[in-house]
C-alpha cells in the first residue's frame, strides 16, 4: 500500500476495516482507495524507477510503502472478498471464481451476493465504489456503487440504477473484452476502458459527496497475463496513466483526506501447466470414468498434434474452466479419493463420506489420506528439471478459521511457475506452452 495524508501518514490495509468507520465518523476525515490487480511491492518500485511515476513515488514519500501478502489462494476473489467483508476465506467461503455446491460436484460463479456484509456497508458515511470486483450484483448502499467483474453491463451493475445511462452513454464496461490469447485487441479493449474508468471516476468524484472513495483498476493484471511481468510497452504506458489518476485524484483532495494506493496480489512468469487430475490418477486418488476419458484425450491428443505444428490447441481448454461440467464427468466418483478445481494455485478436496455426493473416503481415514496426498505433493518433480513443483503446501485449517471451513480445499499448495489446471490434459502431469505466460502471487504492496 502507498499510502499518505498531507501532514501525517497512517498504517492501514490490515486494520483497515477497523480504521474507516472511525474515520469516517469525523466528516472531516475522508478515504481515496486506488486499488490495483496484480502489481507487488517490487514491481511497483520498479516502474516508479523505470517508468518515472512521479506523483506515486510521492505519495509513497509523503507517507508509507510496504510490502503485504495476499490471501491464499491468491486470487482476486479471495483476496477482494477478504478486503471487502474484514475476513478470511474461512468466514466469507470465496476460494477462487468459483464455489462447489455442496451437494453435487458442480459449481456457480461466485459474486456480492456470497459476501456478508461488506466494507461499504461498514462505513459511516457515504461511500462511491468503482470497478471493486466482487461487488456484482450492485448493491443498494449509501451512495454510488459500479460493479466491478465478474458481471456484466447487462444486468443490475450500478446503484442507484439511475446511473445507467450516463454510463451506457459513456460505454462503460464492466469485464474488459478483447482476446484472451492477448495482443492488440486485447490492449485497446484494455486502455479503452482503462480511458473511461479514470474519466467516470473523476467525474463522480466530483458529482457526488462520499466520506469514503474506493477505484479499482484491473487491466494491469489483463495484460499481465499474457506478458513478461515487466514495466514495459504496455504496462509501462498503463502505469503512466495510472499515474497521471493518482495525480488528479490527488490534487481534488485536502489535507483531510487519506490517499491509499494498493495492489491485491503479484505476478510471476509461468513456464508450463500443471494438470493436476492426472498427478491424482497417477497416484491412484482419482479414476476417470469411460467413455468420458477417452474421448477426451483423443482431443488432447489432436490439440496436441496442432500445438506442437503452431496452429491453435484444438482440444486444449484455457484452465478458467477450473469446475467445468466436462471435466467433472470424466471422474468415476465411486472410486475417486479426491479431485481438485481452481487454477494458478492448488485447490484439493477430499471425497468425503458423509460431506460430498458421493464421498468415499469415511471420516476415520480422512487425516491419513490428506496426508498421504500432502506427502506426494512434496515429492513431485519437474520431469525435465528434476526441481521440486510444490513450493509450500498447507492444510486449510492452517490458513483459515471460520463457519464455512467445510465449503474450503482441504489441500492448498503453491506453485509458483506452474499454471494448475483443473483437468487431464494430454495424458502427462506438466506441459510447456501455457496459453497464459504469467499468474498470481501471493505478495502484493500496500
């Protein structure tokens, strides 16, 4: 967090729920919130260096710069939902962009509506909120809400719903379009609504009063992905405009008001994927089903063919899907230990009895299992490296504590360089050539 005040600097992130009601309470005191996806402590002292972000650098003279860790998994569900309701995945039970359904093996997007009660609600005042992900649905609060993704321009975005058209009119989005494979369409969908975010933001900073003022920016962490986590080209030009916001934001703003500049998480380099339903085939905690599987792996065999020759993927599915209903058919639950769902981080439930579906493994056997697995985890190697894969491994009851601790992985790893996919792919553990060539990490700045 980059965080000042003109005259005195205040600590915050973690106690920062603790802090707003109180500050808010005075009508004199006011919070600026810019909120960033994807940059850590380093990378954001190397663009204020390589990229001359001048009015950044200053607020972080004028005030504090620190390093934080994100939730884990981390992932801007988790870790927003943590920001926004002043818990952990244990209370508010968001682990990725998805959650299973705890009484069939399927899964529905996750959203506002999964979250208690949130940060705005929290505040004694009045509150505008732009682009913070997972505030879709918009709810009704004290103010201005415009929802942030995941969600859409098509359905209850905004609040109040009068501001529909101004927006519309404005062509606002809520998830950038553009071409998940990147390159340029991908970046003026990016800098477009990069353009009208900064723009509607400015606009309602003026137009409506509000105690506490919350913008997030996640084209960063769109273009992030499909490059070198490095401040040049277009990153380099978005963090200059990110820049010049913190500069306007900071010249409409008085002594009385505190200025927070953060990000949710890091980025790092991906080198291949990591198909984690086959790491548990091999080692005999998952069974796929037929004919389910061997359809399926005669299209991997093709996307493979293709790959290898240049041409797109054919069978090959980005690992967004991470519940998909696909690869949840392929599993012969009946004789299946544990599964998996989730990407960039590990995500591992065990099977059961009495919890999932069609859990098979009784509850006297639980430990042994879970710590079998942990243990396979921790031996796993990179074919081709021979270096270890998993760089920490916990137990959810390490990390988390709260009502929902049954909804959350049982398994939770780290691995970083390796993009987990929720599938088999291709009949191997690993593979080069992620469409992805960059992912999550935990350390974001405050």
């Amino acid at each position: 967090m980059i965080e000042a005040r003109r005259g005195r600097a205040v600590l915050f992130m973690a106690v920062l729920l603790l802090v707003l009601p109180m500050t808010a309470a005075n009508q004199d005191e006011k919070v600026v919130v810019i909120g960033l996806d994807g940059a850590s402590s380093d990378f954001m002292q190397r663009c204020i260096d390589e990229a001359d972000l001048q009015n950044i650098e200053e607020l972080s003279q004028r005030g504090s710069f620190n390093t934080m860790n994100s939730t884990l998994p981390p992932l801007t569900p988790s870790g927003m939902s943590s920001y926004l309701t002043g818990s952990d995945p244990g209370d508010h039970g968001v682990y990725g962009f998805e959650k299973r359904n705890m009484l069939d093996y399927e899964t529905s997007t996750v959203n506002s509506l999964n979250l208690g009660e949130t940060l705005p609600e929290a505040v004694d005042g009045k509150s505008v909120m732009i682009n913070v992900p997972m505030t879709y649905p918009a709810r009704e609060i004290n103010g201005v809400m415009v929802s942030g993704f995941p969600g859409s321009t098509s359905g209850e975005y905004v609040h109040p719903p009068t501001l529909k058209k101004d927006l519309e009119e404005r062509n606002y989005t809520v998830t950038t379009a553009g071409n998940f494979g990147g390159g340029e369409e991908l970046e003026r969908d990016v800098f477009e609504a990069f353009k009208t975010r900064r723009q509607v933001s400015l606009d309602y900073m003026e137009r409506f009063e509000w105690d506490y003022f919350n913008v997030m920016f996640t084209g960063d962490a769109r273009l992030m992905h499909f490059s070198e986590p490095s401040c040049q080209g277009a990153i380099k030009d978005y963090y200059r405009g990110l820049d010049e916001f913190v500069g306007k934001v900071d010249d409409r703003t008085d002594e009385n008001t505190t200025i927070i500049v953060m990000s949710n998480h890091g980025f790092t380099e991906l080198d291949k994927k990591m198909y984690m339903y086959t790491f548990l085939k091999e080692n005999d905690y998952l069974k796929p089903k037929q004919p389910e599987y061997t359809i399926h792996r005669f299209q991997d065999f093709a996307g493979n063919i293709l790959s290898k020759l240049g041409l797109s993927s054919g069978g090959e599915v980005s690992g967004r899907a991470s519940f998909s209903d696909q690869y949840m058919d392929e599993v012969d639950w009946d004789e299946t230990k544990a599964y998996t769902g989730g990407f960039y981080n590990g995500q591992i439930f065990i099977n059961l009895e009495g919890r999932e579906p069609n859990g098979v493994v009784p509850k006297e056997d639980y430990e042994e299992v879970r710590g079998n697995i942990i243990e396979d985890l921790k031996q796993l190697e990179d074919p081709e490296t021979g270096e270890k894969v998993v760089e920490n491994v916990y137990t959810k009851e390490e990390l988390y504590d709260g009502e929902k601790m049954d909804e959350l992985p049982d398994i939770i790893i780290e691995t970083p360089g390796y993009n987990h996919i929720a599938r088999f792919g291709f009949g191997d553990t690993f593979l080069k050539d992620p469409v992805e060539r960059s992912a999550p990490v935990k350390e974001g700045f405050m």
